[in-house]
C-alpha cells in the first residue's frame, strides 16, 4: 500500500519552538498520516480485506518514508521530522492502526529516503509485508 501525505517537513531539532508549538506539529503530522493511510485501509476493507488487515498488523513489515522536500535533511533530522508519520501508523485511538508497535521488537523494517522537489511537498509512505 503506497500513500502520499501532502505537507511541508521541517526538521524539528533546528527549531526553537515552545513545548505546545512542537505539539501542535507533530499531532498535525500524525493526524494528516492516520488520515491519509487510515482513509486508503477502509477502502479495502470495504472491498472485503476485513479478516486480511486482521492479520496484517501483527505481521512484521517493511516501511518506507520518501520525504519530497525543498532541501536536503541530514540523516538524524529527516528520521526526528518523520517521527509524527511513523506515530499515526500506530493503534492510538485517533492513529490508522496498520501496526501493532513501532518499538524495536515488532520486527518492522523502517527506511527513510529523500527527493528534491520544490513543487510537491509531503510525505510517500510504502508499507509491505515483511
């Protein structure tokens, strides 16, 4: 399942935000992902893969975050400004719930990728069975 979340990715250890202001953020990152992703995980369901997405979020799986920005992140803040997406893939009540934990033990393989392009900005977010 392949998905894109529209938005512009800051990197949120170069900001010098108050505590609520990085709240604000990383809640609107997380919402617009479980949004996005949770949006495409009930069209399937509709279409009778019900029993198949009950199985699918025990299983480990491979995520892929291709982040569409202006310019180039370092490695350690494209991961911190991915953080809130990686977050709304979870079963938080308001989170897409297509895994069980993002801890190191599900066994999920998470990858970060960046492209330059000015002119649409957002997030690609690939997730695949292991």
């Amino acid at each position: 399942m392949t998905v894109f979340v529209p938005g512009r990715l800051v990197n949120p250890l170069n900001q010098r935000w108050h505590w609520a202001e990085r709240a604000r953020w990383a809640r609107r990152w997380r919402q617009d992902t479980a949004l996005c992703v949770g949006s495409q995980r009930h069209v399937l369901i509709g279409h009778g893969y019900r029993t198949f997405f009950a199985d699918f979020i025990q299983h480990p799986k491979a995520i892929t975050f291709v982040a569409h920005v202006a310019r180039r992140f370092d490695p350690d803040g494209l991961s911190a400004a991915l953080k809130p997406c990686l977050d709304g893939l979870g079963q938080g009540r308001a989170d897409a719930k297509m895994i069980a934990s993002d801890g190191p033990d599900a066994g999920h393989t998470v990858s970060y990728e960046q492209v330059l392009d000015r002119r649409i900005q957002g997030v690609e977010i690939t997730i695949a069975l292991l």
